[in-house]
C-alpha cells in the first residue's frame, strides 16, 4: 500500500512537474464588431504568452492589433487572463478562457478605449510535447459593441 501511494504521489508530482512553463503563440483572428447600426471586421495578428500553473489552469497575456475592413478604424487589446483545459484525449484538449481585454479603437480623427471582461471556449491539439494549435472563440462588450473573434493560434512550450 505505501509503495502504491508513493508511486501516485511520484506520478502526480512528474505530471504536474511536466506541465508547468512557459509558452508562446502567434494569434491570427477574423474579428466582428457589431454594434445598432454599425458592423465591420477585421483580421487581426497578434502574440500570446502564457504561463502554465498545472494542468488545468494557465494564465495568459496577449496583444493583438488590426485594421477595420470598411471604416479603416485601427483597433487593439491587450488581454490579461486564465485559460481552463480538460484533456479529451493524449494530443487534445478543450478551454474555457476568462479575464479583461484593455482596448483602443482609433481613426477618423479620435480614439476610444476602455477595459472590458472577455470569455470564451476552443479546443487545442498538440502535435508533440512542445508544438500545437489551437482555434478558439471569443467574445467581449466593448462600449456596447459586439466583439467576437475566431482565432486561430500556433505555439511552442518552452
């Protein structure tokens, strides 16, 4: 019995151990923004750092930035968050992600910003132990505009 619970215990601590670290993502998203009367998109490029704590929780930092399609309007965020995985399988897992978006939208001669919750769910798949990518959706009330964002994202753990 001891040498079963010292064996879970060792297990337990290299599967958490293996998990925590740092990583990095390119971000590419097609994002809408609707608001009464007015709608655009825009695809946006950006980066994500995140920092996994085990091997459910991760905290994240990102920026993305990208011009409006129709009104030319330059729009970014810097997000600051949590992502929450469960594994489906050995190389896939689903998320949930949650946290506040800063953002600023600026042109046709003014700016506005502000910082707003974001949430959102997607899934991940992992090639090997340190490449994957992952597709995720996300949503934010910005001013009473609508954002959603389809994101599409490329990483490496370090």
């Amino acid at each position: 019995m001891k040498k079963t619970a010292i064996a879970l215990l060792l297990s337990t601590f290299a599967a958490t151990s293996f998990a925590q670290g740092f990583s990095g993502e390119l971000l590419i998203s097609k994002t809408d923004f609707d608001q009464d009367g007015f709608s655009d998109s825009a695809t946006m490029l950006g980066l994500r750092g995140s920092y996994e704590f085990s091997e459910t929780i991760s905290g994240e930092l990102s920026y993305t930035s990208g011009e409006m399609d129709d009104t030319k309007i330059d729009f970014s965020t810097l997000t600051l968050g949590a992502k929450f995985s469960h594994a489906v399988s050995d190389v896939a897992s689903i998320n949930a992600r949650l946290g506040f978006g800063s953002w600023e939208a600026e042109g046709n001669g003014g700016s506005v910003d502000g910082t707003d919750l974001y949430y959102g769910i997607g899934g991940q798949y992992s090639f090997n132990e340190k490449a994957y990518a992952g597709l995720e959706y996300i949503m934010m009330d910005a001013d009473d505009t609508d954002v959603s964002a389809l994101t599409l994202s490329i990483g490496y753990k370090f």
